[in-house]
C-alpha cells in the first residue's frame, strides 16, 4: 500500500468515529430505529424438546386488549424454499428443541405481548428426547466436511509407527463446554412490509412486496441473501440496515430463527413495524451456542521433542435441525511438524438448537487440546514448553507441503518470553508460594487461518467535496467504522475529513459478513479497489455525482502458499490453596498480524479476545441439563453464567511484530479479531499445572475443581 | 408479567393499610422486579414502601446500632462505627452484589432476597420453592450449587445472601411491624431450613413490614472477619462463606462465633464447632477439629462435594488469620474486590 506521508492515515493512533455516538448513547441501534405506531413481538416457546404441538389455545391472549396478533403454525405465512432448516420456521407442527420459536404475540406495548404470550396454551405430544451429549453416542456421524469446506479426516503417514517410535508419548482427553456468546446489545430486529407495494403476486418479478429489516447483524448481505430464497423474494424487494452492532461474537453472523419470526408476524399486519428484542434467557435458546467437544489427543516425541505422531480425533455436539460441523482439527494439521499425522471429527446429533459461529470457531476449542497436550509433553521431556514448540515449527505447512506467505511463530514465542520475564519461571510445579497463593507461568500459541472470502465490493462517489464511500460492512464494536475510513483515505490521498464512509446497509455495495476475521483485509480491499477505480477513471478533481465501484482483490500467487496468522499467550495466574480460586495475574499476548490498521483499535480487539479467553478459562460454562423433561440451558442469566469481569482482568497486555502480508491483499492486514482467544485457556491450564502440579483437561477451571 | 396495581406509601401505616393479599412491598426492587419481569413471581399490587423514612442507623444503648429497614446496602457498610464494632458485616456487604446494586439494595429487601437456585428462576423446570408440590429439579441435576446442611427432599437450595451470614454470626434482631402490632425475632428464628415447605423461606408473616434490624452489642465481633470464595473475582454468589470472630485467652479459645454461607437453605451458624472450639488450644488441628465436628452433619452429593474441603479450609485459614491478627492483610490482597 502506497501511502502519502502527508495524508498518511493507515498505521496512525485513530480514535473510534462511533465513539462519541456511542458514550452518549445515540447511536441507534436496531431496536432504537425510528419507527411510526410500532407493535412489539413476544414470542411463544417450545416448553418440550422434542415432538409435536397438538393444540395451541390463544383464546385468552386474544381476547386481552392491546393484543393485535397471535401468531402460530396455523396462521403463519407460507415460506417458499426450505434452503436453511433454522429458518423454515412455523410451518409444521414439529418441535426440535427446548425454547424453539413456536409462535409469537404481537401487541401495542411489549409488555402486554409478554402478558399475553403467558396466557397461550400449548399441548403437545411429546417424542422420545436425547440432549446428552457422549462421545460414543450410538448416532456420531462424520459429517465428511466440515466448516469452512475443509475435509472431517485427514491421515498422513502412519501414526501407529509414529507413536511407537517415540520416545515420549501423550494421550489425553480434553473437554469443552457449550458456551453462549452473551453480547451486550441483545438481538432485535425491526420487520416492516410496506402496504402500498404489497399487492404483487409472489415470486413473480417485480417491485412488490416490499420489507424492510432493522436488524442487529454481522453482515446485511448475505442476510438478505439467506431470507430470498425464503421468503420467495428478490434482493430489490427486501431492505436491511444495521448501522451499529452492540458486539456479536458470531451470535448474528447469519439470521437466526427470531429475524423470520419477526418478518412472518410482520406479514400479518403490512404497514406496522413489528420489534423485537430477546431477553438474555432467551438469547441462551435459539440464537446459537459454541458446541461442546470431546477431544482426544496424541503426541509422539523423540528424546529431543522433535514430534514423531500427532493425533486429534474430536467428537462435539450437532444440532438434529441443523448441523454446525466445526473445524476443532483445523490448527492440528497446520501448526507443528511431524511425519505421522492423523484427524478425525464425528458429530453427535442431539435435539438441541443449532450451533453457530462463536469466537475463533474450530480455533478455539482445539488450541485448548493441542496447547495442552504440548505442555503435556514439554513436561515429560523435561523441556521448556517454547524450546519444544520452536523445535517443531515446520518450514512448509505440515499438510500441503505449500510455504508459508510469512510466519513469526518463533519470533512470537521469543519476544513474549522476554517481555514477560519467562526466564523467572520455574519449571518444577508447587515452586513458588506467596502466602496461600502458589504462583505459576504457562505459554500457549496461536494461529488463526486466513478464511474465505467471498464476493464483496465498495464504491466510492463524490458529493459535496466529500468522497462517500459505500460497503455493506459491519462494525460490532470492532473498529471497522474508523479503519475503513483509515484505508479509504490513504487509498483516496485524501485526509480523513474528506472520507464519508457508510455501512451496514442492503442499499450499498455486496460485503461479506464480519466474520472469520476477515473484515479488515476484505472490506479494506474493496474500498482500496474502488478507490483506485475512482482515480483512475476522474483523477484527482472530479465532479460532482462521480462514482466508481471494485471488488475486493487477492493476488493470485497467493494460492501458492499458507496463509495463517500466528501468536503467543503467556499467563501467570495465582491458584488458592484455600479456595481453589484462580486469579490471572498477568496475560500477554504478541501477535504476528501483518499490517496494523489502527494501533488502538487493534490493541481493543487483542485484548478484548484475550478477555474472552481468560472468560472461557476461569468462567464460562453454559450448563445444558439433559434429562428427559429438561433438555435445556438451565444457567440461562448472568447469576448463573459468568463472564469475566473488570477484576478478573488486572493485566492484560498485547504487543505486535508487523510484517505486512501482500497475500493476504493490498492492505497487509491479517485480521486480528479472534487469535487474541486462540490458546489462552490452554496458557491458563499451564500455567495453573506450573502453579499447583495439577493438570486440568475440561474448561472452565473452577474452584471446585482446584480445591482439595 | 401481569398487570398490578402500584401504590406508595408515605408512612410505616400507610403501608400496611395498603398491603393486600397478593401484594408485595418494593424496596430496592432489584430482587423483587426480576421476579417479576422473570415470570416467576406475579403480584397484584406492589406497595412502594422506598420513601419510608427508616434510613437511619442509630445507636442503641449498651454498644448496639439500630440499622433501618430502608437504609442502602452501601450506606451501611460505610458506616464508621459499623465497621468498627463489627468489622464481618461491613465485609459481608462488600463481598456482594456490586456496587451498583448495593446502592439501590435495602436492609430488609437483602433479608429477604430469594434463592438463585437456577431451576427457581426457570418457569418452565420444576420448583417447590416456586410452585409447591411441583418438585425439586436441583435433586439430580445442575447440583454444585447445593447445600451441605439442612436440605430436604423438597429442596436442596442455599439461602444467597452474604449480609446475613455475618447477621447471623452477631445474633442480630429482626424488628417487624403488622397491623397487629410490632415484633422482634431473633435473628436464628427468622429465617428457615426447607423442610416440606421450601416456599417460605422466613418467619415473616404475610403483610409484615421490616422496619429495622438491631445489632447487639458483641465486643468479640470488634475481631472478626467475612470470608467469600467465588467463581469469579466479584460480583458473584458465594460458593462458601464463612463469618467468623475470635478472642483468645493466652493459648486457647476464650469465645469463638462462626456462621458460613453457601451451605444451607438459610446462614448457617456452627454451633457445633462453636462448641468444641471453646476453651480448646487455637490451633490449626483444632480448628480442623471443630469444622469436622459442624461436617458430620453434613450431606452433599457428588457435584458439591467440593464445598466439603472448601468449607473446612475456609474455617480453618480464617480462624487462624483471627489468631493471628493477619486480617488486614488478607483484605489488602483481595484489594476490597466486591
Ligand atoms: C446481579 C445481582 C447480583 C447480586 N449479588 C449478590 C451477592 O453477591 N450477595 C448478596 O448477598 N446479594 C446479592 N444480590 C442480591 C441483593 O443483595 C438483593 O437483591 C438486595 O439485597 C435486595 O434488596 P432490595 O431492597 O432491592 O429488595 P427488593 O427487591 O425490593 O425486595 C426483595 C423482597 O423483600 C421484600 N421486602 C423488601 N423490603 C421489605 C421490608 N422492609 N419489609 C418486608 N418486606 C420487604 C420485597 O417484598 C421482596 O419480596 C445480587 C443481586 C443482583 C441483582
């Protein structure tokens, strides 16, 4: 990227352009969208897991004044394609799961339509229910592919004679659990179909019927794109806008079912905004979870820690409505090297919700595994956990024999160990006590891959002296606001000023999802495209009303090589020998990003995944009870379910090593939104094992299971 | 949630004449309104008894403080001869909620805040304490939370509060006014153990008014300190607490209190270990010694059988902390984390 010292923008300390907004608290979210006269949404759930509703009686809601309209099965619109089964909703009788939307009140104030909703009843003819997850579930499957299009299995070499000509072998078992994403701003949606342009026949072209969608989304586009085929709709006929996003974690990467339900109560009154905003219970039902998993891990190692055999065969829930396969074996075949290496994935179909995308999908849940099994081994080799990984970082990708587009694993693992004053360390567990506080140090690596991107453009107009430049991205809190306006401005050699950028809307350009962390170099290629579009085509005056559009870019050689980002944690924690209460003291995280965008706006991302990683070691743990009649989340608020909180996070640090990455795009960027949680629990476990001599294999580490 | 009807009351009067049956009295409404807004609690009317002018802490004759009804969690664990005459209740305080909540919460409203028990705040499990005779989901399921002491076959849930805990420890008195007149119950007879009706979890009647809560004078209490573990830094529930005072004789135990939290349907006090812990040598053994005494009362199951050494540990490093005069020390290092 070419950058004019004078303009220069990228790379530069910004300040967030929502922030203002934001701290005063007028930022309109979705639900805070100006509507006319709108009706508001409660909706019914499923009180079984599983089986069919006999008869719904709304008699009494009603007859309650207020209440405009009960929407059931009976009356629900009917939806033309079933491309998406999470979706497809109200359109029979079945019931797939605990809290599944099975109707919805519509009426003037929300809380008449919470009233009402509890005066509906249901009978149902209850199936025979399975919630309980086990890794020998008589049903696993393998799933043939999984997320992200990558085979379930992969086998190289021979890992029996790999395990047998080692010196030193680990196999263990790592767990974990179903986890809720709990952003902050909690799901809503606005639905509204326009009286006027309601009369055209469905499916047939044209300008009618018309709706339009607020929606708190990590992506209008490839919404609007799931809702079509649904609701047999062309891309001219459906409008959807989200211009703030009060954080998602994946939570509102693709709609889930409450989008549809409010769209179909809508149908039944054109003309009136419905809304709807869960409830934090309900954000623990249909919104989608992190899927729980069950891992089993094995290294071989000769005396010197060289690996001989690496193993990782997973099991993890699946959704019997709809499958969520995540690639937990994905950094497995990437990270180290060795000759002899196997993985395996194989679902378990229970009747429960769907999983979704949630923080570093596949990434996360097996770093834990690998990053635990490493210190596994570093300890019995009695060898120091970063000699052993710099040991085994491969000079091409384990799996595709391709050379790495860049790679600083190494250099991340050093510069961490000297930032954090590894060398003070000891390596005997129980070696350091303060108090009844037994003190200990663990590392972690991380890696996230580059992840496809697909088709996504920008434009760039000239109006009133300004350059406006269009994307249908998103902003979660992440920054993309200010960053895009960042690229643009260098991209333009205009000052920031110059820069009106606009977002999350269906009206401008095709974006991908804010998702994978993929934003920065995908939308941050478009507009560099579109920009040099616009010069290229008006130079460096043009007149009013000039615009030029482009499509995000990618070298082609790109294709010839491994694209990953990589990382290093390292915890230091103090464990209660009173309470079995574990305090991380201290987290660092240095990165290998490619190019930085925004010092600040990277460092929140950073330690906001470091946050969450620290959450998921020491708190988070969505307890599904499985017996018959429950089948259901039952920790469903935040007395139940914690999330780390200020005190639980004294020092959280994070440092980069920049080296622009051209394969990854005409930014240099990365993407930097989820490696930050990448192995930090694994860096908590070891560091609790350095502390205490007891090793952890299932998330989260509570007291309960410290305490002796 | 149900409609209801709101009224507020503008003296302790008003306000039992505007009790009905199916009413409740708001106070800081940050347990009452969850209840509601949760769909496990409906109400007819709500009287607004916040305005009640019982925000005075006052002190009693012979070294007691006379704490009001209405006076904000926050405001009593500031108050200067509060903390001084009984260090373990300012602490309590502190240790719950968050600071935010402690500003809204009330004396009576903390007394009477109900369990966290997950089941009782899922409408669709499940609960005796919510719906009687409709059964104890915590038996056989999400059980780490369970108490130790006390539990019945209806109801196996742990009392939440933390400020009780130390309550307990120092014998306070719960003064309670009704139409039919004032009053006072000691503080052990105020709340309940489930039994087979896990509904009730006080002895207040229906309609009774908390006006204040008195704290006698406990000189021992002048060394005393509340312990909390947790699953997470602040802003949780305890897991085990433990309330405990101490004073020492040359070597031995010349008068010991201890309560703990987190193991029963109400504050649990320890008579048991009070008893054996009296005039015995103040040493780790013995304090060991005494908590196992309280423990051979206890039950747990296999998902809280960890508040078994939890407790015992708690107990122990607690009262030799006491022995020690090494307190300020420990609240230091927790950095007055709520
Ligand atoms: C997120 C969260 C975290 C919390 N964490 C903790 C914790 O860690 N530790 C802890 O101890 N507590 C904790 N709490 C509970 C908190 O302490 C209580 O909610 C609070 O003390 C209740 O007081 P209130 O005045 O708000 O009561 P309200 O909600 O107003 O009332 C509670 C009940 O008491 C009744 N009532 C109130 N005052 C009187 C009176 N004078 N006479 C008769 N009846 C009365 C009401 O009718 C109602 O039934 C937490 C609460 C929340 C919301």
């Amino acid at each position: 990227m070419t950058t004019d010292p004078k303009t220069a923008s990228v790379g530069q300390d910004r300040v967030r352009i929502d922030g203002p907004l934001k701290v005063t608290g007028t930022a309109p979210y979705a639900f805070e969208q100006p509507t006319e006269n709108p009706a508001y949404l409660f909706p019914l759930t499923s009180t079984i897991t599983r089986g069919k509703i006999r008869a719904i009686d709304a008699s009494a809601a009603r007859a309650l004044s207020g209440v405009l309209e009960v929407l059931t099965h009976e009356n629900a619109p009917k939806l033309l394609a079933k491309t998406d089964t999470e979706l497809y909703i109200l359109q029979s009788r079945d019931v797939h799961y605990f809290g599944e939307n099975i109707g919805a009140v519509v009426a003037e104030t929300q809380e008449i339509a919470r009233h009402a909703a509890s005066l509906v009843r249901v009978e149902y003819d209850t199936e025979q229910e399975d919630t309980r997850f086990r890794p020998e579930h008589p049903e696993r499957y393998n799933p043939g592919k999984i997320n992200t299009g990558i085979p379930a299995d992969s086998k190289q070499g021979n890992v029996e004679q790999g395990l047998a000509e080692a010196a030193v072998t680990v196999d263990e078992v790592y767990a974990t659990p179903y986890e809720h994403h709990n952003p902050m701003e909690m799901h809503s949606v606005i639905a509204e179909w326009d009286r006027e342009r309601l009369d055209g026949v469905l499916g047939v072209l044209g300008e009618r019927p018309h709706l339009r969608i607020h929606d708190a989304s990590q992506g209008v586009s490839y919404e609007r794109l799931m809702l079509l085929p649904l609701l047999g709709l062309l891309p001219q006929q459906v409008e959807i806008s989200s211009p703030y996003v009060g954080g998602a974690f994946g939570s509102k990467g693709i709609p889930h079912a409450q989008v549809m339900l409010t769209v179909l109560a809508a149908r039944l009154m054109p003309g009136r905004a419905v809304k709807y905003m869960l409830s934090r219970q309900q954000m623990f039902r249909s919104v989608g979870h992190r899927l729980t998993t069950h891992q089993r891990f094995r290294l071989g190692a000769a005396a010197d820690g060289t690996l001989t055999a690496i193993t990782h065969d997973v099991q993890q829930s699946s959704s019997r409505l709809k499958q969520f396969a995540e690639q937990t074996v994905n950094a497995t075949r990437h990270l180290y090297a060795a000759p002899h290496r196997e993985t395996s994935t194989r679902m378990v179909p229970l009747d429960i919700g769907p999983a979704t995308f949630m923080r570093a999908p596949g990434e996360f849940p097996g770093m834990f595994a690998q990053e635990t099994a490493m210190d596994e081994l570093a300890v019995k080799l009695g060898l120091d956990p970063i000699e052993l990984r710099l040991r085994n970082k491969p000079d091409t990708d384990p799996e595709s024999g391709k050379p790495h587009s860049s790679h600083h694993l190494g250099e991340c693992l050093k510069e961490g160990a000297r930032l954090f004053g590894w060398e003070k360390r000891q390596a005997q567990p129980r070696a350091r006590q303060e108090g009844e506080w037994l003190c200990g140090m663990g590392v972690a690596a991380a890696t996230y891959p580059r992840q496809m991107t697909p088709p996504t453009k920008a434009s760039v107009a000239f109006r009133e002296g300004k350059y406006h430049v269009g994307i249908a991205a998103a902003d979660l809190g992440t920054g993309a606001w200010t960053v895009l306006t960042q690229i643009a401005a260098d991209a333009l050699k205009v000052p920031e000023e110059d820069v009106v950028l606009h977002i999350g809307h269906t009206d401008l350009p095709l974006a991908f999802l804010a998702g994978g962390s993929t934003g920065t170099y995908n939308w941050g290629s478009a507009v560099m495209v579109a920009a040099v579009n616009f010069r290229d085509r008006y130079g460096l005056t043009p007149a009013e009303g000039d615009e030029a559009e482009g499509s995000a870019f990618f070298p082609d050689e790109a294709k010839k090589y491994m694209l990953d980002a990589y990382g290093a944690h390292f915890a230091e924690v103090k464990v209660s020998t009173v309470t079995g209460e574990v305090h991380v003291t201290r987290l660092l995280g240095v990165y290998d990003p490619g190019r930085i965008i925004n010092p600040r706006t990277a460092n929140s991302q950073f330690i906001g995944g470091m946050t969450m990683g620290i959450s998921a070691a020491l708190h988070e743990e969505s307890y599904l009870d499985s017996r018959p009649g429950y089948g259901h989340v039952v920790n469903s608020d935040f007395a139940g379910y914690h999330i780390a909180a200020n005190a639980d996070v004294p020092d959280v640090q994070a440092r980069w090593i920049e080296h622009p990455d051209p394969m990854f795009g005409p930014t240099g960027a990365k993407g930097i939104g989820e490696i930050g949680i990448v192995g930090v629990p694994a860096a908590i476990g070891n560091a609790i094992y350095n502390a205490t001599g007891k090793r952890l294999r299932e998330l989260p580490f509570t007291p309960a299971k410290l305490v002796e | 949630m149900k409609p209801f009807d709101f009224q507020r009351a503008g003296t302790v009067s008003d306000a039992l004449a505007q009790f009905a049956p199916g009413s409740a009295y708001l106070a800081g409404g940050t347990n009452l309104v969850d209840h509601l807004r949760a769909g496990i609690r409906e109400v007819d009317g709500l009287v607004d008894i916040s305005r009640l002018d019982l925000t005075e802490i006052a002190e009693l004759p012979g070294g007691g403080l006379r704490v009001g009804a209405l006076v904000k969690n926050s405001d009593m664990a500031a108050h200067p001869l509060l903390r001084e005459r009984y260090p373990a209740l300012a602490e309590a305080i502190l240790a719950g909620a968050s600071g935010q909540i402690r500003n809204m919460a009330t004396t009576g409203g903390n007394l009477l805040q109900r369990t966290r028990c997950v089941y009782f705040y899922d409408p669709a499990t499940p609960c005796n304490k919510r719906e009687p005779g409709s059964g104890c989901s915590a038996i056989g399921g999400f059980g780490k939370y369970n108490a130790l002491f006390g539990a019945s076959e209806h109801c196996v849930t742990v009392h939440p509060s933390d400020m009780c805990v130390a309550l307990a420890l120092l014998d306070a008195v719960v003064v309670a006014e009704s139409e039919a007149g004032g009053r006072r119950i000691p503080f052990a007879d105020f709340h309940r153990l489930p039994g087979d009706t896990p509904h009730l979890d006080t002895n207040l009647r229906p309609g009774e008014l908390i006006t204040a809560v008195e704290l006698p004078a406990v000189p021992v209490a002048a060394q005393s300190t509340y312990r909390k573990a947790r699953e997470r830094t602040s802003y949780a529930f305890a897991l085990v607490s433990v309330a405990a005072a101490l004073r020492t004789e040359g070597e031995n135990v010349a008068e010991v209190r201890l309560a703990c939290g987190g193991v029963a349907h109400r504050p649990w006090r320890a008579h048991r270990a009070e008893a054996y812990l009296t005039g015995k040598p103040a040493t780790a053994e013995h304090f060991r010694a005494a908590i196992e005494a309280e423990l051979e009362e206890a039950q747990s199951g296999t998902e809280n059988a960890f508040k078994v050494p939890l407790l015992r540990n708690m107990v122990v490093s607690v009262l030799e902390e006491l022995r020690d005069g090494r307190t300020p020390q420990r609240r230091a290092e927790q950095g007055g984390a709520a």
